[in-house]
C-alpha cells in the first residue's frame, strides 16, 4: 500500500479537525459540507473491503430523506447487504482519525481484518440527485483510485439499484444484469408476467398517483415508465423540476406528519403513494370522500403482502414458513392483525434495516417493513428451489400458484427495500385480488400514534434493550414511561437515541389521537 499516496491525497481531502462522526443506522450522514473526508476515506476502505471479501462492494452517496443541504455515505457489502458490523467500527475509526494518524489507521485496518494487499479491488458506486452528490462521489473514486482499485461509476442511481448491481456483479449475472437496463427488464417482465394471471382483466387504464420527493426515484420512474405501460400508468409528482428534494413531500414527509405531500393534486379515492429521497421507501394513501386523509404505511405494506404469500402458500400446499418482521414503530394493531387474524409469526427487532433483514433470513419466506415503508420480502434458496421446481411440475391452479410466487421473487428486490420494485409488488397483489385501495386500508385500523423529536444535550445517555421498548439508562426514565402509560388506554410509549439525527425519538400509541398526543407530550417531558 502506497502510504506515501495516501497521504499526499488525502491533505487534498483534509479533515476538519475535531470532527467525530458516527456510522450509524445509515452510514455516515451530515451536513455536506463535512463530508469530503469521509467520501475520501470510505474509497480507500471500500478498496480494502473489496480486497478482503474477493468482490465487488459499493458505495451510495446519498442523505435520503434528509435535508438537501444534508449528504450521507453507506457501503454495500458482496451480496448486496449492508456493512458487516466489525467494518463499521473500521469505517468509525478511519473517518474520525486525525489527518497525520489517518495512513496509519488505514494500514492497522488493514492487519487486523488480514487483508491480502495484492488481490484486486473493484468498486461501484451511485449517487442520488443532490446538488453537492456528483463532488463527493469524485471524493469517493479519488479514495479508490489512489489505491489502485478498479471501478464503475453508475452516477445517478437509487439506493437499492445500487444493493442490485452489486449482487448481480457478485452472483455471475444469476440474479440479473448488473445494468439500469437489466434491472428494468428484470422487475417489468415479472410484473407483466404476474398480473397477467390476474382472473378478470380489471381496470384497464389502472393508474396511481407518485410523489417522487423531488429526488432521483422520479428521473429512474420515467426510465422505467414504459415499460411496464402496458400495466400501469404511473403520474409523477415532485419530480425535482421545481421544488426542492424531500421538502414538504416524500415519504417520510407524509408518514411523520400524517397529511399529503405538497404539489400531488388528490381526488377521492385516488391510490397516491410516496417515494422518500433515495426511493427506497414507500407509503400509500387517499383521501375519502370526506376529504380525510388515510396513511397506508409500511405495517399495512407488509399485511398486504404477507396475507397474499401466505394464501399462494395454502393453495400450493407446501410447508413453507413465511414471518414478518417489524420494529417497535410497528402500530400496535398491525402487530394484532397479524398474529391473530392471519395467524402469521410477527417478531421485532431493534430499528435499522439490517436488524430486520438478518431477523427475515430465518425463514423461508421473510416480510420485513418499517412503519416508514422500508421494506422487503426474502425468499431463502432453499424455499427459491422448491418453488421453481413446482412451477414446472404441478397442474392447474396450483401450477398458477406456484408461477406466482416465482414471479413475485422475481419481482421483489431481495438485497433491500426498494420504493419500484415493493410499488410493482403491491400495485400487482391489488390488482390479483381484486381490492381497492379502501378495501386495502381496511384490513385493521390503526391505533392513533404520535412520533415526536427531543433534542437533548447528549442523546447517547439513553440506552435501551428489549429492541429499543425498554430504557436501561438512565435510571428511572423506564418507570416515569411506565406511570405515564398506565393513564391511558390501550397505550404503548417507548424512546431511544436516533441513529441518523442528533436527537432522541419519542413514539406513542394511545385509544384516541388526543390522547396519544398528549402521551408522547408528556414522555418526551419526561426525558427531557
Ligand atoms: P433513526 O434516525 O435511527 O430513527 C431512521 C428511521 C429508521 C431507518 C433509518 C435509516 C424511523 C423512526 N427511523 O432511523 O427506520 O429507516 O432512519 O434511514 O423512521
Ligand atoms: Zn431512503
């Protein structure tokens, strides 16, 4: 390893001294301005990653719903999965060391994960539609190439286009071409091929509403657009020709304040959904013929498609198990739905997406989706093998049943939740079973619920366990939450440290809005 070249590079990517980031639940995220050493660092560690693992890793410049002014980095690790934990401490490490320290970091990385110098190194890296992106990601490639590490340049890319190329590169093309093009081809084939087993042709002109966030899912969305015409006709939104990324719109937007995005023109009973910045979120929702508004989130995603896999399953009759996994943002009535009317296994698991995604991998058909609409389903090989090989061996309508599920592997994007791909799942199963979108809503009705935002001196004195319904530290925090639910009913009050903001999160669920209002008020005064 040239230390010398690092060096000499690296002083034209300095670190603002002082500066301790974190990778956390989404790799590093901060104001963009900060951010031009760590994009430099995370190229140089992505090489020895690369190296160690004998794949390809990538790297995702992009804040998602964050704040424009704000930018993030995450790697992906071979098969499209994020970071392994004992490279996040490495990644820790290096962004933080001192610039005089940083070569020496970077080669005691190198030691202690055995990192064999002389194999090859090839990277990949996307960027979301930022204006400070397209720098930081030359940040990133200058970290790879000084290394002498080989790589690709998707520019605009969302992030779980990203987590697909890099598991396409990995698998030799099996799970599909590791081009925009391929992944296109990949999930419209599927989604043709799955809706066509639809009884009735149904609502031939079948259109939804997307409010894209201002951000790369609408440039990617028209991409893909006529392909999958045929099937639906999508309307887009905040496409980023006007407003300004993820504000007033989005997801997240539309999730945390319960009320459309700004800039989607709704009529009644319009399916309307939203992209978060990065598209790889995505929530639902209408408005009544009242004029009230009703959020679809992540729960209702998950129900939706668990409820349609688990009838596949019935009709083909294999023992398969199928379990959703949820976080504790879950609404309380999701959870109940769940478990007791669809008699599914619900298991929860500490937020972050990888919490939940190594939770679905224990079974052989794994729902996970977070409240706020990340998401996705998980089929293990084993389940993969046994499906395929009934596709072509049963008959009739357990041959259908079969097919679909095969489809619907097809159609989902395995390596992380992705706003098209879980977008093409459900506006398929809506279609397949025939449910509006009202129909959808009414499974089970939520329980009212209020998130709330506490800044605090330092957020990290809040520690949880129980994954994050139960404070550890400090002490006597978990019985005032205690004493305060107990005055309401049909409550639940949890909160921890957020892993992307520096602020503590506060969520409560209670028998009417008022009174899960005034829970959450009452908790977050109560950590304050
Ligand atoms: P934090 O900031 O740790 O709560 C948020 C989301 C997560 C996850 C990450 C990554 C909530 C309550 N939290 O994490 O679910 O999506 O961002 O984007 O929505
Ligand atoms: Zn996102």
């Amino acid at each position: 390893m040239d230390l010398d070249a690092v060096k000499e590079h690296s002083a034209l990517h300095a670190k603002p001294s002082g500066l301790v980031l974190q990778y956390g639940t989404a790799g590093f995220r901060t104001k963009a301005e900060h951010l031009d050493h760590v994009m430099f660092r995370m190229g140089l560690l992505a090489v020895l990653r690369s190296k160690q693992t004998k794949s390809t890793i990538g790297i995702m410049v992009t804040a998602s719903h964050n704040p424009e002014e704000d930018n993030g980095v995450k790697l992906v690790d071979p098969l499209g999965e994020m970071l392994a934990p004992s490279w996040e401490e490495h990644a820790t490490c290096l962004a933080n060391a001192e610039e005089q320290d940083m070569p020496r970091v970077l080669l005691d990385i190198s030691v202690k994960a055995a990192v064999s110098l002389q194999q090859d190194a090839f990277v990949v890296i996307g960027r979301d539609t930022r204006p400070s992106s397209e720098k930081l990601s030359q940040s990133v490639i200058d970290g790879v190439t000084v290394l002498k590490g080989q790589f690709h340049d998707y520019g605009l890319l969302t992030t779980p286009q990203l987590h697909y190329m890099v598991y396409c590169r990995n698998t030799g093309g099996q799970y599909g071409k590791a081009t925009l093009e391929g992944y296109y081809e990949k999930l419209s084939k599927a989604f043709m091929e799955l809706t066509k087993q639809a009884s009735c042709s149904g609502d031939e002109n079948r259109s939804l509403k997307v409010d894209c966030a201002n951000g790369i899912g609408a440039l990617k969305l028209r991409e893909m657009e006529h392909y999958i015409a045929q099937g639906l006709s999508v309307q887009l939104f905040n496409d980023g020709t006007k407003g300004k990324l993820n504000h007033l719109c989005g997801a997240d937007f539309v999730k945390s304040h319960q009320k459309p995005p700004h800039g989607m023109e709704m009529k009644s009973n319009e399916r309307c959904c939203s992209f978060d910045g990065d598209a790889d979120r995505i929530v639902y929702y209408y408005l009544d013929v009242d004029g009230h508004f009703h959020l679809i989130d992540g729960d209702k995603i998950a129900t939706l498609i668990s409820s349609f896999l688990k009838e596949l399953l019935l009709e083909i009759g294999e023992s398969l198990n199928i379990g959703v996994v949820q976080t504790a943002y879950a609404n309380g009535s999701s959870t109940r739905y769940l478990e007791e009317v669809m008699k599914v296994p619900v298991y929860c698991t500490k937020t972050g997406v990888k919490h939940l995604h190594h939770k679905a991998q224990e079974f052989d058909i794994g729902v996970y989706f977070e409240a706020n609409g990340h998401g996705t389903v998980l089929f293990s090989k084993a389940a993969e093998t046994k499906i395929k090989q009934l596709a072509r061996e049963l008959e009739d309508k357990k041959r259908k049943a079969a097919k679909m599920l095969e489809n619907v592997i097809d159609l989902i994007n395995q390596t992380a939740g992705d706003a098209v791909s879980d977008m093409l799942v459900i506006e398929a199963v809506l279609i397949l079973k025939g449910l509006t979108v009202q129909q959808w809503d009414a499974l089970y009705r939520d329980l009212p619920n209020r998130q709330l935002k506490v800044k605090v001196a330092d957020r990290q004195v809040i520690s949880t366990t129980d994954a994050e319904r139960q404070v550890v530290t400090p002490p006597g925090l978990q019985e005032a939450i205690n004493d305060l639910v107990k005055k309401y009913k049909l409550s639940r009050a949890f909160v921890r440290p957020s892993g992307t903001e520096d602020i503590v999160r506060v969520y409560a669920e209670a028998d009417s809005q008022e009174n899960a209002d005034s829970l959450a008020h009452a908790v977050s005064l109560a950590v304050f």
